[in-house]
C-alpha cells in the first residue's frame, strides 16, 4: 500500500530562507510529491505541523484536508487492478488530477457519483447510474449507514420481481463496490457485505461443437445475411475480438502484417498476426473512413453489431407457414417466416467463446489461450520479468482456424 507524510522541501527556498511544505507519496521504492501551497521557515515546522506561526493553527487544518483527501484518492485508486505495480508518479498523475472535497458523503447518491467520477470508463458508470436509479427506485432517501443486512436483502426482493440471479448480482456488486469505497474513506466503519452473499448461477457457455460451428460457417444463406456472418468470422480469425473494438477500428490499426489495438473494455492491447481469411474478409468489406465498411453508414456501432446479433440467429432454415390468427378466429392464416437456426441463439459473444474452446480441444495450452484472450495471470507481479511469446499466439490462432476449416484435422 502507498504511504504518504509531509516533507519540508529547500531546495527551492527563496531569500528569506522559507522552504515548501509538500506531500511525499512513497510506493514501490519510488516517490513523487505533491505541493501544498504552504512555504514556511525550518524553525516553523517540526516535521509534522507549522509552529511558532500566527495562524499555524489555520494552515495545520489545511494541511490535514489535504492529506487526507489525497489518502482517501489513493486508497481508491488502490482497489484498481494494477495499483500494486505502479510507480508514485504514475499515482500522482491519477489521484492529483482529481481533487474533491474534504467533506465525506454519506448519501448512496453522491458515494455512487463521487465514486463515478474517479477515471471511470463510460460504459461502467453507466452500469453504475442503472444501479443507483434501482435502489432510488426502491429506496429514495437512503444513506450509506441505512445499509445493512436487512436493507440488503430487501432490495435484493425488490430487484428479484423483474430480474434474474445474474442481473441482480450485477447490481448488488456495484453497490458493493459503492460501499468498498465507502469503507476507505471512512464514511462507514462497519461493512454491509460482511454476512451477505452475492448469489449468481453459472451463465450458459456460449460455444458449440466444431461440426456446428463448421456448419454455421458454411450454410448456404442470402446475400444479407452473407455480409454480416463474415463480419462474425473475422471477429473468430482475431481470436474472438469484440464487435465494439472492430467495427471502431480505424485503418492505421494495421501494421506489418498485424492488427494492432487498444480493447475498449479493458484498456488492455492485442496485437494479432492476420491470417489470409482475415485479409480476404477485410479487403472485400473495406472501409473508407474506418478498417471496415460497416461505420461509414452506421451513425452507432452498436445499430450495426445488433443487425449483426439478430441476421446471425437466421443462418440456418427457412420456411414460411401459414399460421391462424389467434385474435380474429375467421380471417385468413397470415404467412410467417419460421426460422431453424444452425446454432440456437447466436451472438457475436460465440466468436470469442468457441475460439478459447477449439484452442482447449486441440491441446493449446491454458496459459497460451488466456494469453491470447488478454486475461490475466494468476501472479501478475511474477508476470512483469516474463516477455510474452506472441509467436505462441499466432500458432495457436493458425491452429485453431485450421481446426476449423479442415474436418479432418486431428486434434
């Protein structure tokens, strides 16, 4: 955990001998420090409060605010992933670049909006406003100390009328969050997750059999249809990538043979080899502004990747039925069309999730697959003195697509 104490800094002392009284944050080994607008003499400081000053007492209240606030940024900072690997400068840039005040909120509302505005991603605040508009819903006036088991399990009732085990669980692990944070910074000194817990149910896997998958690639469909199963098959021959992180990618994301990009999700990057199938796809759907061509129509990717979600579920059958209308028993029975898709309930998501199990089913190994997913290590600080081999990557996304293509690859 980073520590910080206030040091008495002269090198910069002017003619009148008076020094800067500055913040030193220590994590790491490393230091940085941050000012605190207070310049006094050595015969005023006794390493801890101003002395021997008219109005001491006034800067020593100033000085306590502000290192109190920055311990309470840090102390959020440090429940990040990857705090434990930063220098004290690059906390510095994080916790200085958002200063708040002294005061210590104790309504739900303003610890989820102050808990929001601390770096936090666009597409996680706005889980975080869903939430906070539940328990409004639920609870308008709460305060964090109105928190308990009993509260807990209430909303939990509440949220239970329309949402299942895994959509409440999403909510109750941001007010968890929320009340984590509420904790380092000393606005509770109990926590109301201690006896409760979170339930959820394991979510369905979204991967086929290779036969299916096969099937899926190669079933005869129209040409609407066409274009949006080859957007799904570049996201599986790069490794899974996300529709958001593709359908943004710009064309400069190509370099030497390679797709080169940040995950929007995680900030992580992904730099994968692209194969002839990916080159094919890409030079038939270029775009002109953007790597592809589905933005320079789409005002919003996600009108595209929804398209996409609902064109892949009618890969498969397609009959049209006459059906009776149930509401006027002596109309005539309209025509419906009556889809038997290939592979039930199809998202994008599959790309992703069939990759890492045919990499599993050929025998590439766990840690070369959660290389290739960019998820993380079971030691990360171990994982700072090891280079990855992005070669492994590459063969094993060779294999993978090879697997795929050639029924009679062994595995």
């Amino acid at each position: 955990m980073a520590t910080t104490r206030f040091y008495l800094d002269l090198r910069g002392r002017a003619k009148d001998g008076k020094g800067s009284i500055v913040i030193t944050i220590y994590h790491n080994h490393t230091t940085a420090t941050v000012s605190t607008g207070v310049r006094v003499a050595p015969n005023e400081w006794d390493g801890f409060r101003v002395i021997r000053l008219v109005g001491s007492e006034a800067l020593n209240v100033k000085l306590s605010t502000q290192k109190t606030g920055l311990d309470r940024r840090i102390a959020l900072l440090s429940m990040d992933d990857g705090f434990e690997l930063m220098t004290a400068s690059q906390i510095k840039s994080k916790v200085v670049s958002h200063p708040e005040s002294s005061r210590v909120p104790t309504s739900l509302k303003d610890l989820f909006e102050d808990y929001m505005n601390t770096g936090m991603k666009e597409g996680t605040k706005e889980i975080y406003r869903t939430t906070l508009k539940k328990i409004q819903n639920y609870d308008n006036d709460a305060n964090i100390s109105d928190v308990n088991l009993k509260w807990l399990r209430g909303f939990d009732n509440y949220l239970a009328r329309t949402q299942g085990i895994n959509g409440r669980a999403i909510y109750l692990r941001s007010l968890r969050a929320v009340c984590n944070y509420a904790l380092h910074i000393k606005a509770i000194t109990s926590y109301p997750f201690e006896n409760y817990k979170i339930k959820h149910e394991q979510t369905r896997k979204r991967s086929v059999s290779v036969e299916k998958f096969r099937e899926f690639l190669n079933y005869p469909v129209p040409e609407r249809l066409e274009r949006y199963r080859d957007y799904f098959k570049l996201m599986f021959f790069l490794v899974g990538i996300n529709s958001k992180d593709l359908l943004l990618a710009k064309k400069s994301s190509i370099v030497n043979g390679r797709f080169e990009y940040v995950r929007h999700k995680t900030g992580k990057h992904y730099s994968i080899k692209l194969e002839p199938e990916a080159v094919k796809i890409m030079g038939k759907y270029e775009g002109t502004d953007w790597l592809l061509d589905a933005m320079d129509t789409c005002k919003h990717y996600k009108s595209f990747a929804h398209d996409m979600n609902d064109a892949l579920k009618e890969v498969g059958e397609i009959k049209w039925e006459l059906v009776p209308q149930s509401d006027d028993l002596f109309a005539p029975p309209k025509l419906e069309k009556i889809v038997r898709p290939v592979i039930e309930g199809i998202t994008t998501y599959y790309a992703r999730h069939c990759w890492a199990t045919f990499a599993y089913e050929i025998g590439i190994s766990i840690d070369v697959i959660a290389q290739a997913l960019g998820h993380s290590t079971e030691n990360r600080t171990t994982m700072i003195y090891v280079k990855y081999d992005q070669s492994k990557v590459d063969e094993a996304n060779r294999k993978v697509i090879d697997y795929v293509y050639n029924s009679s690859f062994l595995p």
